[in-house]
C-alpha cells in the first residue's frame, strides 16, 4: 500500500539550477525520509526529517515538511551532473513499524 | 562498516526454475528488510527481519516466496517456480532499531 507519492515523475534541468521535488502523503506520520538511488544501485539515505521540525539542511540539500498539508519537498541546489538519480521519499507504515516507498522522481541533470 | 552486500547481482534463469539470493546485513544490524522492485517504480516491501524472527510478510507476497535468517546474521530469499511477473531487482536493506536503512545493490532476476 503506497503512503507517499512523488511530484513530479521527471524532472531534467541543467548543471547549476536548483532542483525541487515533493512529496505528498496520506497518514500521520512521525518522520519522513528522502533515498536517493543511482541507476542500477541500491537506495541511499538522505535525510530524515521528524514530525515537529519544518526543515532541515544537508550540504546541498534541503528538506521542508508541512504536517497539516500532509507534504514534503527535497530541494536540491547547485546541481551537479552526478546529482542526475531517483529520488524518494520514505514514510513509516500504519503502525510504524516498517517505511513505505513512493515511486520516486527520477531527476537528470544535463552537463 | 563494509555495507550490506547481495549475491549474486545477476540471475538468469528459465520459468519454473527455483532461486535463492542471499544478503549480507551489516554485521550490527538487527533488522534486514527485503524489498522487489520494478523498472520506474520504488521499492516494494516484501518481508522483513529483527534478528532471527520473520515479524512480517508482505501479503501480496505469494506462498512461491520464502525468507530466512538463521541466527540472525544473513538472510535468504527463494522463490520456488518462478514466473515471467517474477522479473524485478530484488533488494536487501539494513538497520539498527529504526534507523534509516542501508541497501545492498541488489539481484537483477531475469526470467526467459
């Protein structure tokens, strides 16, 4: 069963803008987390962010999380050729015990 | 940290045929997750260890599937009889408690 869900499915942009890319979801949720995922490799964490903070930053990235409209973005700035993966966001099941995958937004990022 | 690791990477095999992959957690890990996963779309839960103990099987999960961790440290995925819908990357993910997850790089399964 899909709790979270990822807009937009595709995303291409050049070398140096900035990337955005969200995440809506249906349930409460305690955290939220972003993987990223390079072609032909297994999923990589992000971020996580938790229910009462509204953003969070790492390096290049950074994170927003809005509990009453049940969404989330990933912002990614300055993007570089090897920032070119899919992205997804993570939120836990029903009763917390497992995360629930969305189907990513598969950003390229053109040299 | 060496990371989680999955063998084999590639499975070909004709319909009908039994596969085991296997998946090397990271050694302090207590809980191993396995996921299916298909072209475009994100992992899709399958079943899920803490230590030794199966706590959860998918239940779209047909009965051709079955895991194992003995003792707790690696862990294996068969599916019996294998089908063309059987064609997927299957990953193998980590952690500790509820931290976030590490994955292994995955077996690509081909089914002729």
């Amino acid at each position: 069963s899909q709790q979270g869900e990822e807009d937009p499915q595709a995303l291409s942009i050049q070398e140096g803008e900035n990337a955005t890319m969200n995440c809506s979801y249906k349930t409460s949720i305690n955290n939220l987390q972003w993987y990223r995922q390079n072609s032909g490799r297994g999923l990589v964490h992000l971020i996580l962010i938790r229910s009462n903070e509204r953003e969070k930053h790492s390096g290049r990235l950074r994170v927003t999380l809005d509990t009453s409209k049940k969404s989330s973005s990933l912002l990614i700035t300055a993007s570089r050729a090897a920032d070119t993966a899919s992205y997804f966001c993570a939120t836990p099941s029903i009763n917390y015990d497992k995360v629930i995958f969305g189907p990513g937004t598969s950003l390229s990022v053109i040299p | 940290d060496t990371g989680v690791s999955q063998n084999p990477r590639h499975k070909i095999t004709k319909r009908g045929q039994n596969v085991t992959f296997r998946c090397d957690p990271i050694s302090e890990h207590n809980r191993l997750y396995w996921y299916r996963q298909t072209l475009g779309q994100g992992p899709e839960f399958l079943t899920y260890f803490q230590n030794e103990a199966q706590l959860e099987k998918s239940r779209l999960l047909s009965d051709r599937f079955s895991a194992e961790r003995p003792k707790g440290s690696f862990s294996t995925l068969e599916i019996q009889r294998t089908e063309q819908g059987d064609s997927a990357m299957y990953l193998c993910a980590s952690s500790l408690g509820f931290q976030p997850q590490h994955f292994g790089d995955g077996t690509r399964l081909s089914i002729l």
